[in-house]
C-alpha cells in the first residue's frame, strides 16, 4: 500500500514537471538578447545560432558537407556569385571571359581586397587556393569541383587564368559555391594542419575567432569586409558584430534553447512544430527550398518486376506524391516531381503534369502487362510470380516514406516490401544487385550533377553507385555529355530539360518530396536571406 | 603490493594489444571501403555535394594519403608502433590527430564524469544506508521502488525531462553547452541520478548482509553508537561489491556517453567514437577503442587497490 503510493507520488510528481515544462513554453518570453539600441539607426547585434550538426573542420577548400557549408559561406567569399541559378555575378572577380571552346577562363580580380589576416588578395592568392585543392597532400574533398584542372597562369597582379584539359563549363558554377572560394596563402603556410583546419583565412564578412569547445565556433565581423555583391541590400562590414555557433543535434534541446532564449536562431526545428511556431508572433521563420534532387526512389529496370515499364508507371500513378511529402514533412515540403527539384536551375514544371494521381490507370497498366490480381493474397501474379517490389534503405525517414508508398501500393495489388537497414548494409545490396527498389537524395547546385550521379551508366558500377537504377542507355549518358560540355546557358537548359522528361517518360525514378531547411528565429532578428544553394547569408542580418 | 601493481600492469599489455588487434581486425573485415565511403557517403549530410564525378586516380591518391594500400600488418604494426610514442594517427574524416582530438575532449567528459559519479555516489549510498538500517520497512520498500524507475529511466528520456522543466520551464540552467558549473548541472544529474539508483540497491543489499555479521553485534556490545557502528564497521565492509560496481561505471562515464552529449549539445568523447565508427574512421575507432580499454585497465587496478584498503583481510603480497 505505501509502496503504491510513494510510486503515485512520483508518477504525479513527473507529470507535473511535464505540465509546468509544456506550460513554461507558452508563457516565458525569451529574454532579449539585446538591450534595446539607443540609436534605432544602427545596426547590429550578437547571433546566437543554435545549428544541427557538429563539424570538425571548416575548411572549404578541403572539405565541405550540406550543413558545413551553411558556415562557411559567412566566412569565404567567391570569385563569383550566382544568386539565382544560371545568374553570374562579380565577387572577387570583376569580370571574366570564357574561351571559345569553354576551358580557359580568365578573371579580373577585385584589387581592393584583403584576406582576414591582412593578406592582400591577388592572382597568386588564386593561384595558390586552386592548386592547393589539386594537390594530393591536402587530402582535398573538393577536387571534382575543379574538374579537369590543369594549371593556373598569373598574368599581371590582379588578372589570372585557369586552364583545363577539356571544356568544363560548370566551373562558374562551381565558383559561385564556398569550396573554390580563395583563401589566404600566408595563413595556410603558416598555421598547423589541425589549427588551419578550425580557423581558416579567407575573405568572407565574418572570421572565425574561437572554437572554445567542439560544439561551439565562434566568428566575428570582419571590419575591413568592403566587397559585398551588388545584390546585397548594403555594403561595408557585416551588420552583427558577433556569430556564436552551438551545435546542438537534438532537435528538442535546440527548439528548447530558442524558446528560453539562450539562442536567437536555430535551424532545422523539429518538423512537428514548424507551424505551431510559425503561428507564434514571437518567432520568425524561414524556409528554404534546396536544389538537387528530390528524395527519389530507384526502380531497378535490371530485374522481375521493375524491368518493365508498365510496372513502374503503373507505380507512378499509384503513389501520391502530394500526400506522401505531406505526411512525411508535416505539411512543409514540396512533393517531388521529377529528376531535379523545383529549387533547381533548368526545372520544368511541366514535368508535374506527367503522372497524375491515378488508381484507375495504374490498374490499367498492370492488366494490359498480364499482371493478374488475386484476390486471395490481394497481390498480383504473373507466371506464378507475385508483383513483388522489394525496397532497400537505410532506417529512418527513407523507411517512413517507404511504408506510405507501401498502402499505397497495395492498392493496386503490387506488395511492396519495406526493408530498412543500417546505410553500409544498403550499400552492399546495392552491389549485389539485390533489390528492386533504391533511394537517392542529393542537394546539388548544378543539375549535371544529378543526372550525373543518378542516371550515367559510369555510376552503375563506378562513383558512388548511384544509379540504383541501374539504368544504362546510350541516349542518357549522350544528353548527360553534351550537357556538360554545352557552353551556351540556353542550350545547356534544353538539354537538361529533355532528360527530365525522359527520365519520367521510362519511369525511371518515383520522385517522393523535396527537402527544405527552415530557420526559426526570434522576431527581432531580421534580414534573413539564403543563396542559391539553400544556405543563409548572415550578413545582411541585424537584430532590433 | 608495489609488486602485485606492477604485475597487473604488466598483465594489461597483452589485453591492450588484443584489443587494438580485434578492433583493427574487426574494422578491416567490414564490408565497407572507407575511402569510397569518404568520397561519396550522403547519408551522413557531410558528403561532398558532387561526388559522383570522384575519378578513379582521386580514389587511389586518397587511399594512398591513407596508407590503405599497404598490406594488413604493415598497418598494424605502423599503428602499435606509433601508438606507444602517443600517436594515435589521424583522422580520415578531419585529418586532425586522434591524440588531440581525445585531448580536446577529455576535460569536458570527465567533469561530467566525476559531477555524475559524486552525485550518483552520494544519492546512492545514502539512499542506501538508508534503505539497509530501515530495512523492512515501509521507507526501505519505497526507496527501493524508486531506484527501480531509476535504473529502467532512460538516460535521453530523463536529460530531455530536466530541461524542459529547469530550462524552459524555470530557466534556472541552459538547457545546452559547456563550461561553468550551470551548464554542468542538468547533464551530471541526467546521468548521475539513473547511475545512483544502481549504487543505492547494491549498497542496501551489501549492507543487509554484512549486519547479520558477528563483528556487528560485537561492536554494538562494545557499547559503540549505532551510527558509528553503521558507518564505520557495516559500510566500510559492505562497500567492496560497491567499488566494483562504481568503477566500472566510472570507466564507462569516462568514454563519454553520446546519448548526454547529443541532449544537452556538450562537447565530449562519446561524439568522437560514435561518430568515427559511422564513419568507418579507422584511425579514430582504434585510437578511441585504445585509450578506453586503457582507462578500464587503470581504473580496474585502482579498484582492486581500493578493496585492499576497505577490507584489510585482502592482501596482495607474497605472490598469491
């Protein structure tokens, strides 16, 4: 008796605790970080920026992911910027020419500019940035990014050119992001392999002054910062003074830091909650579409039943690609639609018309191809071969997207069986070829590579064995060629728009939703914006 | 005894370098290329954004940097060799030296290690004593219920609980970071209070049994204090199987623990190796798999010191 109700006591007391914690987010208004400004006019403020993931180096010549670039990119600024896809505009280059034949290109460099260490930069600046990257010794990730890389010429101070061994237009593209982004030679040359890898030296608003733990980076305004791109809303130094990183990978702890204020800006709040705190005058939010590929699902067209056609356009109409990213986002993301995502340069919306919700025709389809329903086991036959699609991925929301697919499948009698794992053990069935159905999802800026990736027959076997469609058709990895090679923009476009109908006029992938970042920030932190690639640009940010 | 440390220590060295051969065994048998995994990994959102275009001379070069290309041994023997020197070798993933990596780390564990285990142990064996001399009772029947939900509490649970409550709720603690003693509060009590539960049983259970000794009415016929006669003649007896116990939880707080790490956004060494092994960053698991057996070695040999301590019937010398 008294056993029972000392746990009563305690069970009461926890749930209270969990009242007063749920009450407690309604009611505690954040503390200002700020004091409020005596002088309106000025702008300014300390950031503290709750982020999602750890990083061990930032480093963007060396090294670079999704999240890791989202800093970098207060850090370096580029030669050019793209703040639309296809749209070049002058950063620390002023001009360039391209050679006829797209493999030489030549830049005027900006002679008005200064590394964070005082380091001017220049031709030999450049110069030095690119063959670092190429250099094995510095175990660069970014070397794809450089291409064919042959050497660089400096012609005068502030005037270089970068030679390759092949045509290689994406390389403006490629400029545009941070890991081609120049950085300080004296810095390079003098700090440790591990310190430069922490407090690199480049010529962005913002330098990186302290990493005091591995969950924290601290960076600060760069004063002497003059250079800001003509679409930026205002020049000279960044607004805030100060960025504190906090890394905080728990999506409940960082939501909890916003809304007790010990950060005024988070990204990637729990899905869940994104419309809650939308709806909250307190906060702000912000979301970004990125470019890439959508999460797709990769029919594989070398095995019973997904070789034909009929199967995977039957599966097209079947699922509802609306439904599915609604459920899966809570309601924020876009559903996808085809090979390369709405955020994405050369997307053609026409391609969402193609495969419309459509049971009925999916019935259709899979009759006329001899698939018979039996309406026993509800799953359709085929020469005594059940209509059997066996899907491969890694545990977690690829699994989740798979059991929706699953209902909706099921309806038309196909049996799609959801088989999550741990990644490495997807990998090897990929090898194997042992599956009828893969996944993919890749934020990418230029869309060669992501038919790149997905679609050439090289990334069967070669690369990252990406194509877990396994499709190999001389007609794709032609268009995918010549798209790589295409110096002119339009025509570049019209190459990438015939292989987004292509790809869906086979049925090659089953395109589940887009992905998207949101940042939530408390209300008086303004001037959010994000680049071409889906990351911020905290140098036009202030807080009121 | 000087005899008997030196020959545990000289015992250690076979375990050690069993383990660091399993491990680097184990990591090679895996069916995953770490190489291949660096230049094209996604799922981990730290992948390069275009690594399918990664060329096959890239690939070599890389595995090259790496030294993957030289057979098994020579990469065993180059990692023992270097490891005695206190190199660790370096990180695949950031190239940094899995050395520094441990040292940069190391302080932040181990305060949250020693706060939880001070907590743990002092919530325990109070809790315990407690439970022991009111044994049978209502009190005792209570505590032990309670340190039942302790023990089954998860860890994340429990961390995420805390900060809603003093965090948002309160705003007493950040619910997040490192460094000063605020920030330490919500993690040491997130780990240290499921830790105390296990603390408490044992000692309760150890001390039950060591009252019914003889030397305990002995001392009570001495004419002792009650107290006195708890404290110094039934808990210091009943406190060797606790030791034990508190050791190796204390070897196993010191390897960091990536759940309270994650929750309370800490820096710490629990991140380290699980993050290496996802990775596949050889160096980094051997080197962490090295220094905690390292840690549970030393901390094994301070507890079998301590019992000598605590019971003085225990002897180490004359080689037994």
């Amino acid at each position: 008796m008294t056993n029972k109700s000392l746990m009563a006591a305690v069970v009461l007391l926890v749930a209270v605790a969990m009242v007063i914690a749920g009450c407690g987010g309604q009611e505690t208004a954040a503390p200002s970080p700020q004091p409020p400004s005596d002088e309106p006019a000025e702008k300014g403020g300390e950031l503290v920026f709750g982020h999602q993931q750890k990083h061990e180096t930032i480093d963007a010549n060396v090294w670079t992911g999704t999240n890791t670039a989202r800093i970098m990119r207060q850090i370096y600024d580029p030669l050019v910027w793209q703040p639309e896809p296809g749209n070049f505009v002058p950063g620390l280059a002023t001009s360039w020419e391209v050679s006829e034949d797209g493999s030489v290109f030549t830049f005027q460099l900006r002679d008005d500019v200064t590394f964070h260490d005082g380091t001017p930069f220049n031709a030999e600046a450049v110069k030095f940035t690119f063959d670092r990257i190429v250099d094995p010794d510095s175990r660069s990730l970014q070397v794809p990014r450089i291409g064919p890389y042959e050497k660089t010429e400096v012609i005068d101070e502030f005037t270089v050119e970068v030679h390759f061994t092949e045509p290689f237009p994406p390389f403006l593209s490629n400029l545009s992001e941070v890991a081609l982004a120049p950085c300080s030679p004296t810095a390079v040359q003098s700090k440790e392999r591990d310190e430069y890898a922490r407090y690199p030296v480049a010529a962005g608003p913002f330098k990186v002054v302290d990493w005091p733990d591995d969950n924290t980076i601290v960076l600060e305004r760069y004063e002497d910062y003059n250079w800001a791109p003509s679409f930026m809303n205002h020049e000279g130094p960044a607004y805030l003074e100060k960025i504190t990183y906090k890394m905080i990978e728990e999506n409940t702890t960082r939501l909890v830091a916003l809304e007790s204020g010990d950060a005024n800006m988070i990204d990637a709040p729990p899905a869940d909650e994104i419309s809650r705190l939308k709806e909250d005058d307190k906060y702000e939010s912000f979301t970004i579409f990125t470019p890439g590929m959508p999460l797709i699902f990769q029919p594989n067209t070398t095995r019973i039943p997904t070789s034909e056609l009929a199967v995977r356009q039957a599966m097209l109409y079947a699922v509802n690609r609306e439904q599915v990213a609604s459920l899966l986002s809570f309601g924020v993301d876009p559903p996808g639609h085809g090979p390369i995502s709405s955020a994405t340069w050369t997307y053609d919306p026409a391609i969402a018309d193609l495969y419309p919700h459509d049971v009925d025709r999916a019935n259709e389809l899979l009759d006329e191809a001899g698939w018979v329903m039996n309406e026993s086991s509800g799953v359709r036959e085929k020469d005594g071969q059940p209509l059997r699609v066996r899907f491969v991925a890694s545990v977690g929301l690829n699994t989740q997207a798979g059991e929706i697919v699953q209902a909706m499948l099921e309806e038309v009698g196909i049996d799609f069986v959801v088989e999550g794992m741990a990644y490495e053990a997807t990998v090897v069935r990929m090898a194997d070829n042992d599956y009828e159905m893969g996944r993919l999802g890749y934020t990418l800026l230029d869309p060669h590579d992501a038919f790149y990736l997905a679609y050439h027959s090289s990334q069967i076997e070669g690369g990252g064995q990406f194509n877990r469609s396994r499709v190999s058709d001389p007609k794709i990895d032609q268009l995918i060629e010549e798209g790589s090679k295409e110096v002119d923009t339009d025509r570049r476009a019209e190459i990438y728009k015939e292989l987004q109908h292509y790809i869906m006029e086979q049925a090659l992938i089953i395109p589940i939703k887009e992905s998207s970042l949101t940042h939530v920030m408390h209300s008086d932190v303004k001037g959010l914006e994000a680049d071409s690639l889906g990351r911020p640009w905290l140098y036009n940010v202030w807080i009121e | 005894m000087s005899r008997y440390i030196l020959k545990r220590f000289l015992f250690a060295v076979p375990v050690l370098l069993g383990v660091s051969l399993l491990v680097f065994m184990m990591l090679h048998a895996l069916p995953v290329d770490p190489v291949k995994l660096m230049l094209t990994d996604h799922a981990s959102g730290t992948a390069p954004t275009a690594a399918g275009t990664m060329t096959d001379e890239m690939y070599e070069n890389m595995k090259r940097q790496l030294g993957l290309d030289k057979p098994l041994h020579i990469q065993f023997g180059s990692f023992l060799f270097r490891a005695v020197q206190g190199d660790l070798g370096r990180s695949y993933r950031s190239d940094k030296a899995v050395a520094s990596m441990i040292a940069d780390n190391i302080s932040f564990t181990a305060e949250l290690a020693f706060a939880s285990m001070s907590l743990s142990i002092l919530i325990g064996v109070v809790l315990g004593v407690f439970a022991a001399i009111n044994g049978g009772t209502w009190l005792d029947a209570g505590i032990m219920a309670v340190s039942v939900l302790g023990v089954s509490m998860p860890s994340f649970w429990f961390g995420l609980v805390l900060i809603l409550v003093f965090s948002l709720g309160l705003g007493w603690f950040p619910p997040m970071g490192a460094g000063g003693l605020r920030a330490l509060v919500l993690p040491a009590i997130a780990m240290g209070v499921p830790a105390s539960a296990t603390v408490a049983r044992l000692t309760r259970s150890s001390l039950v049994e060591v009252m019914r000794q003889d030397y305990m009415v002995t001392a009570r016929a001495k004419g002792l204090r009650e107290m006195v006669v708890v404290a110094k003649h039934g808990l210091k007896n009943a406190l060797i199987p606790v030791v034990t116990i508190v050791g190796l939880q204390f070897g196993a707080l010191l390897g960091g623990s990536l759940v309270i790490e994650t929750v309370f956004g800490r820096p710490g060494l629990g991140y380290i190796s699980v993050n290496a092994i996802w990775n596949k960053d050889f160096p980094t698991v051997q080197g962490m798999v090295l220094f905690m057996a390292t840690l549970y070695v030393v901390i094994n040999i301070l507890v079998d010191i301590s019992y000598a301590w605590l019971d003085p019937r225990v002897r180490y010398d004359g080689g037994s």
